[in-house]
C-alpha cells in the first residue's frame, strides 16, 4: 500500500475567488466552471478511501511566487487588486506586448492573452494561498518523507514566468518543484486534460516537464501553428481525440517509463480530472471514466519517487467526487 493516510493541504483563501462569467468562447458569456466547490468534491472523494489530515495553509507565498515569476508581473496584479471595488471583475481589453506606459487598468493585456480569466479584488490573495499549500505540501514530503496533496485553487499550469490565463496566475506546480528540486532530482508530470504550457516555459533540468494532453494547437492553450515547445526539459504527449481509458493508460504507462529512467526523488503530479468524459471543458473527447482513475492511481503508486500531488482542472461537480474517489483507491492498492 503506497499510503493509508495523507497530509491535504487546502489554501485558506481560495473560496473568495469566484468568478462569474467565462467570455473565452464569446459572447454570451458561460458561469464561470472554476468555482469553490470544486475542492470540496475532490476532498470527499479522497477522503472516502484515505485517512486525510486536513490542514488549512493561511500562508501567503510571496516570496516563493517572487522567486518563481517576474516580479514585474506579481506586482501588476497587487496594484490592480487595489483599483478593483468590491464585486468587480476585471477582463483586459487591449492586448499588446509592451503596454507599460498605459494607465493601469490597460496593462493586463501585455500578461494575458484571453478573456476566460476575471480577477477581483481577492483573486491575488486566493492565488498567493494555493501557491503556498503548494509549497507547503512540498515542506511536508521533505519533513516526513511521506506522500502529500495540494487542493489548490486556483489552479496553476497555465501560468508563465509573466503570464496568466486558463483561470490560472500563479504556477503551483513549479512552487513545490522548486522546493523539492532543491532536496533531490525532481520533475513534473501533468495529467490535466490541458497542456500547461506555463509549466512548459518554467521547466528545467532541475525540474524536467512531462505532459499528457489533449491536442493545445486543436484545444486551449491553442498554440500559435509555428510554436514549438519541445526541449531538453519538455516531453510532451497529445492524446488522439476520442482515446478511451485503455488507450490513455498505455500512453501513460510509456510516459511513467521516461520518468523512470530518471531516477527520481520526487514527482509533482499536476493532476487534472477534467479528462473525465463528463467534464464540460473538452473540445476533443477524452472519454475517461471514473472507474480508470483507480487504474491512473495505482500505475502512478507503484513509482519510486515521493508525491507531491497539486489540484489542476476538473469542472464537472457530479462527477469530480467519484473519479477523486477511483483515484485514491487506486493510488493505495
């Protein structure tokens, strides 16, 4: 059994953050999928088949998100937070390179590249705290030498260096890399439905980047045609549309083999259960179902490296309590 009870780490703050409207597919807008209630169904899930430690991280993460992004950027999003009245969200409306010497409220533009993504006045606190369950998750691993888990919301992989979108602002993921590639040999491994290609540009040879994923020149992150993200650090994988849980798993399985040659210490799992067939958030179908999560648990249970497992997508609430649930069982066989 790979663990019979788990460190959880929930960021105080995440729960202010709550957008209303996504305006990424036009207009009309949708309500808003990244809602608070997203970490309370993985956390039932979880907690039916684990012995789960529930510790709420009241930390804010400046200086791990100082370190990680450009702190030109981390203090665009402090100085608009002061501009936004209460109930407000803000969307940008011009988008250039270099907006810096436009007032305030046009600069977003030069950090973001759509229109999915609303900040209010508590976006920035919610951020800096699942930025910090993400480090302090990593913490615990070196402390105890045990598995842990990050509920983080927001999430995070879709944040560059100067960079937000895909309702993300800060890179999780790389927060707790970061921490634990300073103990030992570290990577990342992403299993949302979504490239992150925020966690692409951050990687390393200190913290190598591994991603399963949906086409992201066919589904968002809609990469420009030419752009190519493969290095030394990237190992990238795009499913075929309609791939069935059988089919994920074989690439999976080839993909953990990469990983294993590697040596590792740690892993950072980016795990996203917007892979499930149900999820709302798909262009092309992926049709898991909460059953081969407990396959994707127990392949991922039998690697040799510690655990840091960071909260990514997942935006169908019927169904992100039993494939949390599969998952868990899975990952404790």
């Amino acid at each position: 059994m790979r663990t019979g009870s788990i460190p959880l780490y929930v960021p105080a703050l995440h729960a202010l953050h709550r957008p209303t409207q996504d305006l990424s597919d036009g207009y009309p807008g949708v309500n808003h999928p990244e809602v608070p209630s997203r970490v309370d169904r993985v956390l039932e899930g979880f907690a039916t088949v684990w012995e789960v430690t529930v510790r709420t991280v009241e930390h804010l993460a400046w200086d791990a998100v100082n370190g990680l992004h450009d702190p030109e950027y981390v203090r665009f999003l402090g100085e608009l937070r002061e501009l936004l009245q209460e109930g407000e969200e803000y969307i940008p409306s011009i988008f250039q390179p270099d907006l810096s010497a436009a007032p305030l409220r046009l600069r977003g533009g030069m950090y973001c590249r759509e229109i999915g993504t609303p900040l209010s006045a508590a976006t920035l606190g919610a951020a800096l705290s699942s930025a910090a369950a993400a480090e302090w998750a990593a913490r615990a691993i070196l402390e105890t030498g045990r598995d842990a888990v990050a509920l983080c919301r927001p999430p995070g992989h879709h944040a560059g260096r100067r960079r937000y979108g895909g309702y993300c602002f800060f890179n999780n993921a790389y927060v707790a890399a970061t921490v634990l590639a300073a103990a030992g040999r570290c990577a990342v491994l992403d299993l949302d439905y979504h490239l992150g290609e925020g966690s692409a540009e951050l990687a390393s040879e200190q913290a190598p980047y591994f991603s399963l994923h949906a086409d992201p020149w066919r589904n968002y992150p809609y990469l420009d045609a030419g752009m190519q993200l493969e290095t030394a650090f990237v190992n990238l994988e795009s499913l075929p549309g309609g791939v069935d849980g059988r089919g994920y798993l074989e690439r999976l399985r080839g993909m953990l083999a990469r990983l294993d040659v590697l040596d590792l210490d740690f892993l950072v799992l980016s795990l996203g259960f917007d892979t499930a067939a149900t999820d709302p958030i798909q262009d092309d179908p992926v049709r898991l179902r909460p059953e081969d999560y407990f396959a994707i648990g127990q392949a991922l249970a039998d690697l040799r490296p510690r655990l840091a497992i960071v909260l990514e997508g997942g935006y169908d609430l019927n169904g992100l309590k039993d494939c949390a649930r599969y998952f868990a069982a899975g990952f404790s066989r």
